[in-house]
C-alpha cells in the first residue's frame, strides 16, 4: 500500500559544485509518494495528499526527508579499531588494522562485526555503502549476508593483498583471482548487492597480482574495482620504490588494467598534473574521505579544483580510518578540509556530495542517492533541532540551509529520527555495548 511521508523536503536536479545551490530543491512542506519500495512522486506535500487520498500518511513535521546516505569507501572490519590512536597510515595499517583484520578468518567474528556495522551504518543514516572486507572470502560472505536480511543496496569486495602484509593476512595471484571470481559469481546482482573487486593499493600487491584482478575485471567491467591511491606522501614515496617503471602511483594500476571508467578510487589527494587528467579522462571516481585525512594525517583533497576539472567525486567515512560513522560529521570535516584550501563548500554541495554524489560514484545515480520518482526508496528523516545546541543555532536561521548548516556541523546519530530501507522502516539505535568494568582492559 501506497505511504505519503510529510516533511521538509531537499532533492536534486543538478551537481551544486558546479551549478551551485540553485541544483537543489527544498520544500518548506513537501511529500514523498512511496509504494512498493520505489518512490512514486515527489512534491507540495498537500497536493500529494489531495492526489493520493488512499495513501496512509506519516507526518514527519518539520524534520527533514532526504535520500539516505551513500558511505562510497568504508571498511567494515575496521569498525572495532576506530579512533585508534597516535599513527600515520602505515604504522596505522600494522599496528592496528592487520591485527583486527585477522580476525576475520572467523567466520562468527565476521558475522558478528558485520552485523554491529550495519546497525551503526542505519542508525547514523546511511543506507548504501561501498566497503572493503578482508582477504577472507567468509568475510565477503558475512558483509553479503547482513547486507542481503536488510534489503540495502550494498557493494563489497575481497581485499586482495599478496605481499608487504602479515602472513596470515596474504593470498596469492592466482588465489587472490580465483576466490575473487568465485564471490562475484556467488554475490554480485544478487538481490541489491554488487561485488567490487579489490586490490587494497599497489604496496600490497605484487605486479602479478595486480595484472590477475585487471584480468577478472577486463571479464566482468560492468563490476567496480575499488582501490587506494595517492593518500600519504610516505605511501606515495614506497611506491616509487616498489614501481621503479611506473610514470606515478595511477600507473601501477593503470599498467596493469586496473584503471577505468568503473574505477573507485580513494582518498586521491597527492595527485600529478597526468594522473588527474588520465582521472578525467577515463570518467573514474574519486572518494574523498576527510575524517579520516586529518585523522591518519594524510592531507587536504582539492574538491574545488578536482571538481572544476569535472572529476566525479563521492564522500565516505573511510571507517576505521576515519573517525566516525556519520555522514553529517563526514560532511563536517569535508567542510573544515575545504576551509583549509580557502574554499568553503556550500550546505548543497556537502549534502549532495553525502546523497547523490556518492550515488554517481558507485554508477548508482539513477537509482539511489536523490528523492525522484521511479528512485528506489531508501531515505532518511533527519531531526534538524537535535540537540539544545543545534536547536539554539536553527532557531535563528533566516534560510533553509542555514537551518541546515548546524545539523551538518554539529549533527550525529541523535539527528536521525527515521530510516527507510526501500520503504521499509529499518533503523534501530543499538544498543551500546557494555563497558567492562573500569580499569580492566583488553583485546575484545
Ligand atoms: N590504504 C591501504 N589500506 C588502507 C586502509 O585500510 N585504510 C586507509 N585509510 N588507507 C589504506
Ligand atoms: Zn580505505
């Protein structure tokens, strides 16, 4: 049966970081039409109950409807270890990301970490993502399976990884290929879920293996292939070393069939005059993950310049790289970033970066990510006076998205009031975890 959501409304009809605010559409009292997991219109919200009198109506008031939020480079196995302390991505990756990543031989610990994930991701708004697993296939399994019981529209790959890594934590080429194309054909259109393949970046793949994955996406380009590029200096220096050949870092992918128009690529901050127009050239996308660039201390990505040369360009979290599950704090550090580059990004620009940018990223614009008919309904209601302190600030503002604005900076799961999942109501706050007790302390 047909449901008319009632509320404020934001959609788009265009990119504002190029067509500006003027890309949005708000609406002060709008509706939402949605039936059989697809929403079927989008307007005044009293005309649509004029035209829709058989349609059960929720009243949202003055919070705000919006497509959910589309997370386009996230780690799930991370969430354990987010906000761990004191090191650069290196240090960072061997101090606290193999440890954690193998655990995930486990296939209970999978299970367990993927299913916290997916209630954090909904309970902070976000309805899609596009994350990295581990290098074991039954974490794949694990993130595909809470995915799938949930009905989100989800992509994931098998981190692929066969040198410069614990042992535990290394495949082959051949193995690395193999278990890849077995995932793919298990997972990928199954429901709503699309397998990525997913080279984790050139230090820890040999050029053998690298050449194995653009084989299998050469057999299968319809498919994302999700990888790192350009996030450290340092990083960018061992690559140097470990490619003396490669014109740059792009090449090491791009020399071994790793790069095209279904390329995602993350971070891309330290980018070469070439490896940006190659970038443009081929369509890829860029992911810009702020939290977790001023976390690890990576840098600061040049959104008004990618953007003026036209590169597409999605926002993420970057979990546990990044410091946070939210797509409101996500956007808020985004903002801080283009700050620092004296650019200040407009609230259009963030909201789409977090909506329907990320949605075009992934190559899933015209089905996820804005509020149109025909559009799968996957949707937030976010609460825009959350908080006294967020409150205090609306309650003052003159325009929409400087009523906006306070949510985006000082919002978190406590702004969402509602999450749809094709239609679906899905969110539950989880319940926090309990502490031990004080002063005992351990790997969990
Ligand atoms: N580069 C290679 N692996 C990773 C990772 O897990 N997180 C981040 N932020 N960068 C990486
Ligand atoms: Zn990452």
């Amino acid at each position: 049966m047909a449901e008319l959501l009632i509320g404020q409304t934001l959609a788009f009809c265009g990119n504002p970081l190029v067509d500006g605010s003027d890309a949005a559409r708000h609406s002060a009292h709008g509706g939402v039409l949605v039936d059989s997991g697809r929403i079927v219109a989008v307007g005044e919200g009293d005309d649509l109950r004029r035209a829709h009198p058989e349609a059960a109506v929720t009243d949202y008031g003055a919070a705000l409807i919006s497509a959910g939020f589309v997370d386009a480079h996230v780690h799930f196995p991370q969430t354990g270890i987010i906000a761990s302390w004191g090191k650069r991505l290196i240090d960072w990756l061997n101090t606290y990301t193999f440890p954690e990543e193998m655990r995930f031989a486990d296939p209970a610990h999978a299970s367990e970490v993927a299913e916290r994930y997916f209630d954090l991701a909904l309970a902070h708004g976000t309805t899609s993502m596009c994350s990295y697993a581990t290098i074991h296939p039954e974490s794949v399994d694990a993130f595909f399976a809470a995915a799938k019981a949930r009905g989100l529209r989800a992509w994931a790959g098998k981190t692929c990884m066969d040198r410069n890594a614990p042992e535990g934590l290394c495949d082959t080429a051949q193995s690395a290929h193999d278990d890849s194309a077995r995932l793919l054909a298990k997972w990928h259109g199954v429901d709503r879920l699309s397998y990525v393949i997913t080279p984790r970046f050139s230090p820890t793949s040999s050029p053998e293996q690298l050449s194995a994955l653009g084989a299998l996406w050469a057999a299968h380009p319809d498919c994302l292939m999700q990888t790192h590029l350009s996030e450290q200096t340092d990083e960018i220096a061992w690559v140097r070393d470990l490619f003396p050949n490669a014109r740059d870092y792009l090449d090491t992918y791009e020399a071994h069939g790793l790069l095209g128009r279904n390329g995602v690529y993350g971070h891309a901050i330290h980018l070469t005059p070439r490896e940006r127009a190659r970038l443009s050239e081929v369509g890829a996308a860029l992911i810009h993950c702020p939290t977790s660039n001023t976390f690890i201390g990576s840098g600061l990505f040049d959104m008004a310049g990618l953007s003026a040369e036209g590169q597409r360009i999605g926002l993420a979290t970057d979990t546990g790289g990044g410091s946070s599950f939210s797509m409101l704090r996500t956007m808020a550090s985004a903002y801080e970033v283009a700050q620092l580059r004296h650019n200040p990004l407009h609230p259009s620009a963030l909201w789409w970066l977090a909506t329907a940018g990320s949605a075009a990223a992934l190559r899933a614009g015209d089905r996820i990510g804005n509020l149109a008919p025909g559009m799968e309904a996957d949707l937030v209601v976010v609460d825009l006076a959350s908080t006294p302190a967020i409150a205090q600030r609306a309650a003052r503002a003159e325009t929409f998205w400087e009523a906006l604005f306070p949510t985006i900076m000082m919002g978190d799961d406590r702004a969402i009031r509602d999450v749809r999942v094709a239609g679906r109501r899905l969110a539950a706050r989880p319940a926090p975890p309990r502490l031990p007790p004080a002063g005992i302390f351990g790997p969990r």
